[in-house]
C-alpha cells in the first residue's frame, strides 16, 4: 500500500520540525541552489517559496528570476502555489517549466503543493501536470522522500519528469492507480544510477503510459513488480530496454502484447516469475520482447 503524503515521513525518513507537507528542495552541498527555467511558452504558473518552515513566504519566479542558495547541507527550501493554484507546468513536450539544480540535492514532500494549497486534492485538473519537471537535473541525487500523491494520472503527467537525472539512485513513491496514455513515458529515461524501482501499484494500464519508463536505468538490478494481468498495444514496450544490471522479473501478465523490445539488453541470467498462463520453463516465448533469453522461469 502506498502510504498518504503525511504518512509518507513515518518509516525512515526524518519529519521535518515544521510539519510541512508540501514539496520542498533540500541541499546534500554545502552552496547548492535551485531556480526555475521555461522551455517554449507553457501557461503561466504561480509558486512561492520558504526557507524558514513555512512562516514567511516568498514569491518564486517561474522563468530564473529567482536563485536561492543553501548556506549548509540539509537546509530546506518549501515551495507551493500561489493562493489560486496552478492547472500544470507543461503545455505540452516542447513547452514546459523545469527545475534546475547547482550542487547536489533531494527532494521530498507532496508534489502536489506545486498544483494547490490543500493536503486533501490528490486529482489533476490537466495533462502534462509535470511533464520534464526535473528532467536533465544530473545534480538530483535522491527522490525517495518524493509523493507522487494523485491517484488518477492524466494524459503524459509524469512523462519525462526525471529524465537523464543521472546520479539519482532512488525515485519517488507513486499512487496512482488509474493511469492515462502516456502517463509515465520516459519517466526515468536515462537515469543510469536508479537502484531502487518505485512501486507500481496499478493493474490497468493505458497505452503507451509505461513506454521507455525505465530505459537505460543500467543500474536497476532487481525489484521490478508488474502487477498488471492483461496488456494491450504498447503497454510495456522499451521499458525496460539497456537496464544491463537487471536480472529479477516479478510479473502477473498473461501475455507479452505490448512488449516490443521491453527486455532488449537486460542481464544475460536472471529470474522471470510469471502465471504459468503466460508459460512454463518449456513453453514460454523467449527474446527481446518476451521473457529474456537465458533466464530461469519461475511460475507464480
């Protein structure tokens, strides 16, 4: 299960003394700073920003207007929207803001503090909610104190979101459980030092809404569970492509619809667990689109 945003701090993780809930930025450097850039012309946002806890808070420009600089390791910066809320911080794929980050840092907290001032709204308004949000931010070190807290996910929301974040080892904690097309597409594309694969809780998948999630995640070894049955077009496909550490498969599908080249450069050996439905150690279909060529099947 995954747990509520503020419930999200309570296993090994330190809650903050203010209590915020919301989305914050914290420095692991000594002099690191974040601000936020705009590609294209996305919608206008509103953000501001705290440095104290959340007594005083600070318009935070949308286009690099506003720097702020972390004095020490683990100082925090808050953040959330202006008092009549944001829809998204994208347009579309060539329109979007994005945060950017000098020296290393985390980040934590609700995400969707960014969309509104309440802990209790866990629903969209708009696709490409945070379509690149972080993408490219090779300085993001962490994402595990992350809620991703909405439990529907619209049209692209989180495509691209962590994209070619190269040095994050851990991501987010993902909630929905009702996903749109292209929800999550190249989600972690390129984040070479993942170790830990966020939990996918849903079962029913949309298309394209996992396409390249995990592509290039060369360090991702095991912890892949896909609880999903029935697959259709392009469900899974590129997922898991150039993943070359991983070697554990945990799935509950029926059939490798929508897998083209999925598995395409994983490790030489591993285990795939699945239904005997899909197939046995003799009878399952084999290759870059079905289960990897020389690992052991286990069935479920």
């Amino acid at each position: 299960m995954i747990p509520a945003a503020r419930e999200s701090f309570a296993v090994g993780q330190v809650v903050p003394v203010w209590g915020w809930w919301g989305f914050y930025v914290e420095a692991v450097d000594a002099g690191a700073t974040v601000k936020m850039t705009k590609t294209g012309t996305p919608a206008a946002v509103t953000l501001e920003h705290s440095t104290d806890g959340g007594e005083t808070w600070i318009p935070f420009d949308d286009a690099g207007g506003t720097t702020i600089t972390f004095a020490r390791p683990g100082a925090r910066a808050c953040f959330r929207s202006g008092s009549s809320g944001n829809a998204a911080f994208a347009s579309s794929t060539s329109a979007f803001h994005q945060f950017v980050f000098t020296g290393s840092v985390k980040v934590g907290g609700d995400i969707m503090s960014l969309l509104t001032r309440s802990d209790t709204i866990k629903s969209f308004s708009s696709n490409f909610a945070f379509t690149k949000l972080f993408g490219n931010a090779a300085t993001l070190v962490d994402a595990s104190p992350l809620v991703l807290a909405a439990t529907t996910a619209t049209n692209q929301c989180y495509r691209g979101m962590f994209s070619s974040c190269s040095r994050m080892v851990n991501g987010p904690k993902i909630a929905a459980r009702t996903l749109r097309s292209e929800c999550c597409r190249e989600m972690f594309y390129g984040c070479s030092a993942l170790k830990t694969m966020p939990e996918l809780p849903t079962t029913s998948l949309a298309q394209f809404c996992y396409y390249n999630m995990f592509t290039g995640c060369s360090a991702l070894a095991d912890g892949v569970v896909l609880p999903a049955g029935t697959l259709t077009t392009n469900r899974y496909t590129f997922m898991f492509q150039n993943c070359r550490s991983l070697k554990s498969i945990i799935t509950n599908q029926t059939s490798f619809t929508g897998c083209t080249n999925w598995v395409q450069n994983v490790a030489s050996g591993g285990t795939f667990t699945c239904p005997s439905a899909l197939g046995t150690a003799a009878t399952i279909t084999r290759g870059n689109s079905a289960c990897p060529s020389g690992w052991t099947v286990v069935n479920i």
